[in-house]
C-alpha cells in the first residue's frame, strides 16, 4: 500500500490557491447531467471520477469494492474503513504525480470532469444528527445578551460538552435554496404569541463531523479511540430562526427555530488530511473529568469565513472565523456522547456549535456580529444588515494551510427565498 507523500508534484497544473491539492482528496457524490451518482474526489479545477478509475484498473491493489463507489451515499465507501479510504487517497495522489507515465496520464484524463460539469449532491445518508455549542465565545456572547454578562456560562458549561439531538431530514447541500420559515413567536412586551414568517433568520457558522465506524449500543467510545471514529469533516450552516428559537426553547431546547433546514458543505474532507493543521485546543480551567481528559494536539487551525450576496449584489464577508478556537474537542465532544451507552453509526452527523472567535469580527452568527440587531453589519453595496434577508445568499468557507499544504472545504451556501 502507497503512503501520502508531503513532498510531491503533479503533472497537473494546479492553481497555489486551490484548496483541492495534492494533499488533499476529499470524498463526494456528483452526478452529470442525466447521469447517475458516483463517488468521487477532486483535483484543483477538477472531479475526479472513482468509479472510472476503477474500471481503467487504476485502483487494483487498494481493497476498494466497486459497489462502495455507484450508490446514491459515501455511507458503503466509508464504511469500508480508514485502511481502505487512506489507501484510495495515497493511490490518487500517485496517480496525479508527475511518477505516472504520459500514457496512463492520457487514460487518467478521461476521469477528470470539470467540476462546473457535474452537480455535487448531499454526500452521506445522514440518520442522526447531533448538534454541540462548543464554542466559549459564542456561549459566553448569547448568554451575555440573554441573560447575565457577570455569569454568561451556565454551571454546566465548562464541565460538558453542551449539545442536543437535532434533525436530520432537513439537511440539504450547499446550492439548495432555503425557505424563510413560519413559526409562532412573541413580540416584545406582548401578552400572546402570534403565527408569521421569521423576522429574525440567522445562520451558525459551524464545522461538523461524520461517523466512520459505528459503536454498539452500551459501550463508550474511550476519548483516545475518538478519533478512529471520525471518517471527516464538512462546512455546515445551522440555519436558526432566532424569533421562534427564542420563545420555544425553554424548557427544552431548539426545535423549529432550527429544525426547517441545516446546510452542509458537498466534500467530506477526511481527517487525515488535516494532520498537518494540529494545535492544542484553549486551556481547560476548571479540569474536566478523567473521561473528558484528552492532551496532545486535539483542535485544527481552519480559517473559516462567512458572506453576504444580497438578490443580484456583490458579496461581502461578514466573518472570519477559525475552528482552532473550539473549546470543546471532537473527540471529547464524541466521547461524552457515548459515555453513557449511547451508540453512533457510519454517517451520523455532528455539528461543533457556532464557531465565534474572540473578536467581533470573528463571531459566527448574525446574532452575534449585529449583537441582537443593535449594530448593523455594513454591507458593500451601503445597506446594512441586522439578520438574513429574502434574496441574500449565506456563503461557509474554510481551508487550512501551512506551508504549501493546502487543504480547502469548498462552500456551503445557500439562498433564502420568501416565505409563501
Ligand atoms: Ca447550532
């Protein structure tokens, strides 16, 4: 079996600043026009086609099944383990290196698609979704405005992973236009509620993660065997209506303030592929319990940004973020999940929770970067911005880079259309 290299050229030409590098492969699902859905990965402006690979021969010896590469969902290729994904990455990156003869690189072109030639589709059959809200900035800046600015963190905060079982019907991919939700909600002042479109549409900036190995109902995953669970991550938009989140949420928490629609980034980028961009995570004060305690290089530096393109405009960011200021780890955020019997499977989705930095132009939502629609976002084109308009279009975007490793998340967007 091949190994990644580090040190490697292409006989490709890849662009510097494309985030589908040598040292990247992600794993998504795109169909052609017409066409049916295969797996596939991508090389800067291109797709590339596995299951055309696969039939040229070029991936014999790597243990993966064809079958695992023809399905509507990454669910069977991940499933067949880290060997066999991590394999299938070092062969395409060997393929793609300037080791490979003009004669197999002929063949190799006719399994790269220009990616604007295919239409990426949701990657996983997501079955249960999870959402954490691990960030202490986020937490303390909602609980800042909502409640006591001197006691922002509630008790249990800097003891547990905070989080909550979401939807997982509602998930959609990144292109996927978003319908301004109805709900119940009360004005401010007001006796009674009233029924309406949401007035106050936010969107998270978070990161999220899928299961590659599934668990056995009654059996914690131990925190230094986390990782082994974690097949890759994906931008993902916890699209939240902060009128009906508001006036539902108590005493159980978000339900159709959240549930109408998440938006998920269409590459999973594995997490190997962030080996490169380890860090220690922000130092935990008070100490957590044994089974939370997880030392080493647990967080991931991913710049990670968020615009605004309101109906015909032009774009502006809003946010630039970083997924290293999490406080809570994915491994630890995976192990309380099961620390009490609670089983997962190839596919789950969870969500990281709003990620804020620590600087106001750093926060992750709406909710935040306005503070409660106290201080308008400027726009480019001179309106300003309190929540998310009919028309606009939200963008997530993230790479990581050191050196000359880059490694790109792609987008996930998505376009709010009136409520009818
Ligand atoms: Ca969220």
């Amino acid at each position: 079996m091949e190994n990644f290299q580090y040190e490697v050229e292409s006989w490709l030409d890849i662009p510097p600043d494309s985030g589908f590098s040598m040292y990247h492969f992600p794993y998504g699902i795109c169909a052609r026009e017409g066409g049916l859905p295969i797996a596939c990965s991508a090389i800067g402006p291109f797709v590339i086609d596995l299951v055309r690979l696969y039939d040229e021969g070029f991936l014999d010896g790597t243990s993966v099944r064809r079958e695992t590469l023809t399905g509507r969902y990454l669910n069977p290729l991940i499933a067949s383990g880290k060997r066999v994904t991590n394999g299938l990455r070092a062969r395409l990156q060997r393929l793609l290196s300037v080791s490979t003869g003009q004669e197999a690189r002929e063949k190799l072109r006719n399994a790269l698609v220009p990616a604007t030639e295919v239409q990426m589709l949701l990657p996983v059959d997501i079955r249960d979704y999870t959402d954490f809200y691990s960030s202490r900035e986020h937490a303390t800046n909602v609980g800042t405005m909502f409640r006591d600015p001197d006691n922002a963190l509630l008790p249990n905060w800097l003891h547990l992973p905070v989080g909550y079982h979401g939807r997982a019907s509602s998930i959609v991919v990144s292109g996927t236009p978003v319908k301004r939700p109805h709900g119940q909600m009360i004005a401010q002042g007001a006796e009674a509620p009233h029924f309406g479109p949401s007035r106050l549409l936010d969107f998270e900036l978070e990161m999220g993660f899928v299961i590659g190995k599934s668990s056995e109902l009654g059996k914690p995953i131990p925190i230094e065997e986390a990782e082994d669970y974690i097949f890759g991550l994906a931008l993902f938009n916890d699209w939240s209506a902060r009128d009906i989140q508001k006036w539902e949420y108590v005493p159980l928490g978000p339900f159709l303030g959240k549930n109408f629609a998440s938006t998920m980034a269409p590459w999973i980028v594995p997490l190997e592929a962030l080996d490169p961009f380890r860090v220690e995570g922000p130092e935990q004060e008070p100490e957590v319990l044994p089974y939370l305690k997880s030392p080493g290089k647990k967080n991931y530096d991913i710049h990670l940004e968020v615009g605004i393109r309101p109906e015909g405009g032009e774009e502006t960011t809003v946010c630039r973020s970083n997924f290293k200021y999490m406080y809570w780890s994915m491994a630890q955020q995976l192990a309380h999940h099961t620390v009490n019997g609670c089983n997962v499977n190839v596919g789950d989705l969870y969500a990281s929770g709003t990620i804020s930095g620590p600087t106001p132009d750093s926060y992750g939502s709406m909710l935040e970067l306005s503070w409660r629609g106290t201080k308008p976002v400027q726009m480019a084109d001179g309106t300003n911005r309190k929540f998310i308009l009919d028309g606009d279009t939200v963008t997530l975007r993230g790479y990581a880079q050191s050196g000359h490793i880059r490694v790109g998340f792609g987008e996930a967007a998505g376009k709010i259309l009136p409520a009818e």
